[in-house]
C-alpha cells in the first residue's frame, strides 16, 4: 500500500483526526491555508472525484455537509471554501480522493474559485457549450 491517505486511514501514518465512520475520514491538513483546514476523503481508494460512483460521492459529500457544520461551530468561521482539486493539473497532489474545508475570516484577503484559473474563454458560445455537455452524459 503506497497510497499516503490510504496509510494514514490504517493509522500507519498519524494524523490529527476529526471525524470517521464506516465510509469517511476527516483530518487536518498538514500545510493549513487557514486555521482549522480539513481534509475529508472516502475510506475506500479512489484515485480520481470522477472516477467515483453516485453512491460515493453522494456519501462523500454528505459527511462534508455535516463535517463542514462542525468546523463552522468550532472557529466561529464567517464562511469557508469546499472544494477539491481534481487530476495533476489541477493541482491535486495526493491521488486519493479528497475535499478541502478551507475556513474563512472577515478580513482575511483570501480569494474565491474565481482566482483559480482565468483562461479567457470569451461567452459568446455558451449555448453550443451547455449543448456539448448535455450531449455528454
Ligand atoms: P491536494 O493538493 O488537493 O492533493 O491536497 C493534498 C493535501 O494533503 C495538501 O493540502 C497537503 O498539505 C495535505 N497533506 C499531505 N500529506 C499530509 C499528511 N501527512 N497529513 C495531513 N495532510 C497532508
Ligand atoms: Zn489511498
């Protein structure tokens, strides 16, 4: 077993764990963005978010719902980024599945999903472009 989550899920690695349950482990991040920054992940090794079926995703996201919730509590959080870093070029590091809860603070000069890319795609096609995807499924 290679897989660095994989390790720290069997507790061969330490963490500073937060929640867990049949299907999910939540930790902290290691490299915090923010104070209180979660990582929470399927117990079971999947490499890519979409890779996975409908059932594990939805369990995923339905334990960062709650997790999210108790993070808020606990930092008395203005807000917070959920988000995940899908594929190298994405800049997701570890491939094994993971969300991030990032907190957020009034004042903390953080930016919004818009601050991740900007390729300047232009709009005047959006139409072919929901049809494309609509086309995809
Ligand atoms: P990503 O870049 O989306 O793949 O996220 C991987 C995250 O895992 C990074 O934010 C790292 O800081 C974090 N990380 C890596 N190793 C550890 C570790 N041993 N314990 C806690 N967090 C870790
Ligand atoms: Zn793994």
């Amino acid at each position: 077993m290679e897989c660095i989550f994989c390790k720290i899920i069997s507790g061969s690695i330490p963490s500073y764990k937060v929640y867990e349950d049949d299907l999910v482990f939540a930790f902290l991040d290691i490299y915090p963005c923010s104070q209180g920054h979660t990582i929470v992940m399927p117990k079971k090794h999947i490499g890519l978010f979409t890779e996975m079926n409908k059932k594990d995703a939805s369990d995923l996201f339905s334990s960062v719902n709650i997790i999210s919730k108790a993070v808020c509590r606990a930092f008395g959080l203005d807000g917070m980024n959920i988000g995940m870093n899908v594929g190298e070029v994405a800049g997701q590091s570890v491939p094994h599945v993971h969300v991030h809860i990032i907190p957020r603070k009034e004042g903390d000069n953080g930016g919004s999903m818009h601050n991740i890319v900007e390729t300047n795609p232009g709009t005047e096609n959006l139409a072919d472009l929901a049809k494309k995807i609509r086309g995809s499924f």
